[in-house]
C-alpha cells in the first residue's frame, strides 16, 4: 500500500467513523465540517486520487443514508422552482381574474346600452315615431324595433 493509499484509507476510515455522527451536527456544523474536511483533504491528497476520494465519500455517504451535497442542492433547487412555479400561478390568476373583471364590466356596459337603446326606441315606437326615425336613434334594425 502507497503513502497516498495509506492516506486515502486513513482519511475513509475517519471519514466513516464521522458519518455516523454526522446526522447529530446542526446544519451549518455539518456544512462547516465538511468544508474544513475537504479544504484539509485538497492540501493532502495527490491530485490524481482527490477525484477517487471524492466518489468513495459520496458512495460511503449515500450507504449510510446520508444526503449528498448534490442531493441537497437538487431538492433546494427543486423547492426553489416550485416556489416561482407557485407564486407565477398566483400572478398569473390575479392577472386572469383583473382581465375578466375588465372584460365582464365592458360587455356590462356594452348591454347596459343596447337595453337602454330598446326601452328609447320602444318609447318612441309606442308615441308613433316612424320606423326610420326610430332606426336612427336607437341604431336598432326595423325588425327589433317592430318585435319591440
């Protein structure tokens, strides 16, 4: 066994004998542990096996139901996409629901209008008007103003 190989199986079995109590550390103990850990591995390990001790902790850490680093970003980043996914829903139904007021209050309106327009040319028609005269004012055709 080489020196970096003595180092590398030193460093896993400090490692392995952590994790178990890792799940005890808060979580900015745990982050800070780890950072300590890799910035004192990075000095010690050869550059050719940083890369294998970095799988072996992943794998070491993912057999004692540890989360990964990149397991927790993933489910921050997920939650972080959910989070916008929820609040561009709520923006776009409070967008939605000011459009449809708006639209509902014009096609109010726009009947509003066509009532008022038939109870004149009904007016008119009942004090005997003629048909065109009432067609101009009301803007009716002479087949509404006659079932009128």
């Amino acid at each position: 066994i080489s020196i970096s190989n003595l180092g590398l199986a030193l460093c896993g079995a400090f490692f392995v004998t952590h994790l178990i109590n890792f799940v005890d550390f808060h979580q900015d103990e745990a982050e800070n542990f780890l950072t300590e850990t890799f910035l004192y591995l990075k000095k010690l390990l050869p550059k050719e096996e940083k890369e294998e001790f970095k799988m072996d902790f992943i794998k070491t850490s993912e057999a004692y139901g540890y989360e990964t680093i990149a397991d927790a970003e993933e489910k921050a980043l997920a939650a972080k996409y959910e989070e916008g996914r929820s609040e561009g829903r709520e923006e776009g139904i409070g967008i939605g629901v000011e459009k449809g007021i708006g639209i509902g209050m014009e096609r109010g309106r726009e009947e509003g209008d066509i009532i008022a327009c038939r109870r004149i040319a009904k007016r008119l028609k009942d004090g005997r008007a003629s048909l065109d005269l009432i067609a101009n004012v009301s803007g009716l055709s002479e087949e509404e103003i006659q079932n009128l």
